[in-house]
C-alpha cells in the first residue's frame, strides 16, 4: 500500500513573512489525515516553514540541493545543509532547473544519489517537451531520463525514492495530461525503475503528477490507480487552493 503524496512547489514565490501567513491559514483547512503533504518554498523560507509547521503532520521539502556536502560553490546548497535546517524532501531535476539552470539527467543522478545518502526522500521530476509528445517520443524520453537518472542506485539504498511524471507542456500551461496518458507514463517510468532497480521497489514507488493540477482536476487525477499524489505549482500559492488539492477525497470520507 502506498501513501499518497501531495507536494507543493512555490518556485521563486513568498518572503519568509508571506510563508509564515501561508501556514496560519492553511493548516486549520486540512481535512486529510492520511496522505503526505509536503511544502517546498523558497530556501530562504525553509526555517520558518519548518518553525511554523512544528506541530501539524505537514513536511517541509527544498527545491534543490548540491551533491557535494560542502565546498566552494557559490549559491548551492547541501543534502546535509537542508536536513539540519529540518527539510526532510527534495524536489530534484524539475523541469525548470533543467530549462534555465543547465540541470541533466548526470547532475539530477548526483543530486538523487545525495539525497538518500543523507536520508531525504526525493522527489525526482522527469517528463517530456511537447515536440516530442507530438514526435511520438513520449517513451523513449521517459526511458533515458530514467535510465541516466537512477544509475548505480541500488534499490537497497532507494527505498524513499518518489517519482514526479511532470509533462513540460502542461506545467504552468493550464494544459492538464488525462489521468490516462499520466498512467500510460507511469507504467513506463514503473518498468524502468523495475529494470534499474528491482520489482520489489518499483511496486513500492511513489508516482505523482505534475502539471497544472488544480481543485477542479485533482479528484480524477487522483482516483487513477497509477496515480499517488501531485506535484503542485501555482494552484499552491493560495493556501484556500492548496488546501481544496489536499482534501480531494473529503468527499470520499
Ligand atoms: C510544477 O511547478 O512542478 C508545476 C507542475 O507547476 P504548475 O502546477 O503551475 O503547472
């Protein structure tokens, strides 16, 4: 049984006040008791996110870290750094770091291999451009970008290891992926994982989608059995947003 995840990614958005603001009207929306959720902002807010969420089950994660554990490389930070400041995830090789920042699928295996050295769960984005989804090369995609990304990790040492299937034409697009063509993705990037790293952790694994999910999608993105959480841009800025994703199943009971 796998327990779903809900992450929010705040990119570049909100001062550490503003994060701080976030939380108080947040939390007291929750109603989901069962499934992970995760906030990930700014680096310079994790220290208040983490003091402002204390005493609620929600975690804190990074957008980002740096596979060496110290050294001179200005502007970076550690796996080691964002646990002692209490991150517990890591959101690693999103599509914009790839797009703006010059991240590959050898840096994202670095950062993947670092994480669980230090005993984050990361949450690894991979996913196509549009061309090649018109190219028909939806597939062939996926399978390198895992295949480079998980290589020598052992399924041994990835037991945290979560996968965000995040199609690049539908992050901050408006442009949703059906909830099938995000299960045919993931039974894909499943086999992979089954290929570089054992059957037992590829049934084990933790898969979201990513990509303009909002209130009105979550339920029928969520109710595919392939599907075990989200990775959240935009729609999580507002805290009335965020918490209408997170309570998908109150409906459910
Ligand atoms: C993201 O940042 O990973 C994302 C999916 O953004 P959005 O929800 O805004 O499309």
């Amino acid at each position: 049984m796998r327990t779903n995840l809900l992450v929010a990614n705040w990119k570049m958005y909100k001062t550490p006040a503003q994060s701080a603001e976030f939380v108080e009207a947040f939390l007291p929306l929750i109603s989901n008791k069962n499934d992970e959720i995760v906030i990930c902002p700014p680096a310079v807010c994790i220290p208040t996110m983490v003091d402002a969420t204390r005493t609620s089950s929600v975690f804190v994660g990074a957008q980002n870290l740096h596979w060496e554990k110290e050294g001179a490389f200005t502007g970076e930070v550690s796996a080691q750094m964002i646990v002692a400041a209490g991150c517990t995830h890591v959101i690693i090789g999103h599509s914009e770091r790839r797009q703006y920042f010059g991240e590959t699928d050898s840096t994202v295996n670095k950062r993947l291999e670092a994480a669980l050295e230090a005993g984050l769960t990361p949450v690894v984005c991979i996913g196509e451009v549009l061309e090649e989804r018109e190219a028909g090369l939806t597939e062939d995609v996926l399978r390198r970008q895992c295949a480079v990304a998980f290589r020598g990790i052992s399924g041994a040492k990835a037991a945290k290891l979560t996968i965000a299937y995040e199609p690049v034409w539908a992050i901050g697009t408006g442009r949703t992926a059906t909830p099938k063509m995000a299960a045919d993705a993931h039974a894909v990037i499943r086999a992979e994982v089954a290929k570089a790293m054992g059957d037992e952790l590829a049934r084990k694994l933790r898969m979201l989608y990513g990509g303009s999910v909002k209130p009105e999608n979550i339920a029928s993105l969520m109710a595919e059995p392939e599907i075990d959480g989200a990775l959240v841009g935009g729609a999580s800025l507002d805290p009335k947003s965020f918490a209408a994703i997170v309570n998908y199943g109150a409906a459910r009971g």
